[in-house]
C-alpha cells in the first residue's frame, strides 16, 4: 500500500470552517487510522450534558439545545468567533 504524501507546510493551505480541519484530520487517519480518528470525532462531538450529539455548524445538541437551536437567529454560526 502507497503512503500519503506529506501535506504542504504552507500558511493557509488548510482551510477551517466549524472547527474542523480537513488536512488535520487527513493527517490523523493517516497516522492512526480511521477507526481511532472515528473514535475520537464521536468524542468531540458527544454532548458533556447528555451525550447527546453536537451540531458542527453551530456548536449546539440536537437532543438537549433544541430550545437554544430555535432561539438563534444565525442557524449556523457558532456564538463565539473562531480564530
């Protein structure tokens, strides 16, 4: 099986929207593995309150933000600004 090449090491190659990184998470599987890259998405992604699933577009459980979910006027934008 042919290794992935490295990723270019240049500022703005990665493109992030909704706290994910595709080139991170390429990289990632390619040195872990898709099983322990799903592993830790599912954790990322777990509610702290009820284990629940978070939105990645706005940072909001589907089981127990649904009132908060309602309320924005922005559906898909998270409330704090990323950087």
């Amino acid at each position: 099986m042919e290794q992935c090449p490295s990723p270019p090491n240049r500022p703005g190659f990665a493109i992030v929207l909704y706290y994910l990184n595709m080139i991170d998470s390429l990289v990632f599987i390619r040195d872990h593995g898709i099983e322990a890259f799903l592993k830790k998405e599912e954790e990322k992604w777990r509610c702290p309150d009820c284990s629940g699933t978070i939105c990645c577009h706005n940072g909001i459980c589907f089981d127990c933000g649904i009132d908060r979910l309602k309320a924005k006027k922005e559906m898909y934008r998270w409330e704090d600004k990323q950087t």
